[in-house]
C-alpha cells in the first residue's frame, strides 16, 4: 500500500494541507499553512543482492524473513537505501544486516519500478565467498538453494521472484544483463 499522506509539517508540526504549491508545481502538495514549507514526496529506493554459490552459480541464498510484513516467507536480502549510501553500498549493508555473509559485489542485474507502492527496487549479483552464514534478528533462517529446490510459492514479495526467475534464465544463457521491469 503507498505510504500514508503527512499530516503535519516536519518543520514545525502545524497540520498540513494538500493543494496546488504556488510556484507553478501541477501536482498538490502538503504545504504548511504556518511556515509554508512544500513537503515533496517521491519514491523510495529499496536495494538488495542475489547472492550465488560455487563456480557456475548454481545456487542462491536466500533469507527466511522474521519480521512482518511476510513473516516467515522466503526472499533475497534487500531493504531501504539509507542517507548517505550509495545504491551499491545499500544492497551490500542489506547483505551483511540479514544474512551475514561474505560476498564480492558484482554489476547491478534488475531494476524494477513498483509505482503502486511508490518504490524502485535495484538488485546486484553477488558472488558468495563462502558458504557460512550468520543471520541477523531479522532473519529467521539464511541458506543456500538450486533453482529446483526454490519454494517459488514461499517467496515473499513479486519483485524477488522476478529477480530469481531472470536470475536463472541468465544463467543457462551463460550471461547476465541488466533488466528493467514495472510490477503491476
Ligand atoms: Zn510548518
């Protein structure tokens, strides 16, 4: 679901109104009727990696999430971009944060506009360098799978699963792109 509108000004707390900004914007705002602060809000940018395992990349990690929302289903490691990160370091930190694993970061692979919930979602590949790993609290359970052992009806969100599938068809392609897709 999008994010819910704000309802007062981050600047100084006075109940917010949406309406037309008076500087020609086309789209209504919340503007602050106190201290006229205009409150642009955009996207969100969600990063993660597809972590594989051995020489031809047979097998990915993936993480049993612990926490809501989709408790108890399976995904890549991913979460929000912070301040100060860049796309690249975010999708590693992610890595670190749920599965504790040691990785070499390779090229961005997907890159995948969810416009319902107002978010873009980067995925990179990741070349595990070892096979141990070491889950934080919001992981239930880190390990690695085959493309056939994948529980595709266990995989937590829609942008996951279209990463996976891309994932393995690069794979028997012998090559990895880089691929855009819009999640209805
Ligand atoms: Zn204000």
């Amino acid at each position: 679901m999008l994010r819910l509108p704000l309802n007062h000004c981050r600047v100084c707390g006075t109940a917010v109104a949406y309406r037309l900004p008076d500087d020609g914007d086309t789209k209504e705002r919340a503007v602050c009727p106190a201290c006229n602060t205009v409150h642009y809000e955009n996207p969100l940018n969600v990063v993660g990696t597809v972590p594989s395992w051995g020489e031809d990349g047979a097998q990915v990690l993936l993480c049993k999430r612990n926490i809501e929302p989709r408790r108890g289903k399976w995904t890549l490691p991913a979460g929000f971009m912070e301040l100060g990160e860049t796309t690249s370091q975010g999708a590693a930190r992610e890595t670190d944060e749920e599965a504790g694993a040691q990785y070499e970061m390779l090229g961005l692979f997907t890159v995948m506009n969810v416009v319902r919930v107002g978010q873009v979602h980067m995925y990179y590949r990741a070349r595990l360098l070892s096979a141990e790993f070491n889950p934080g609290y919001e992981t239930m359970e880190a390990r690695l799978f085959t493309e056939a052992e994948i529980p595709w009806d266990e995989i937590a969100f829609k942008t996951v699963k279209q990463t996976l599938e891309q994932y393995f068809e690069d794979r028997r392609k012998g090559a990895y792109g880089i691929h855009t897709f819009d999640i209805e």
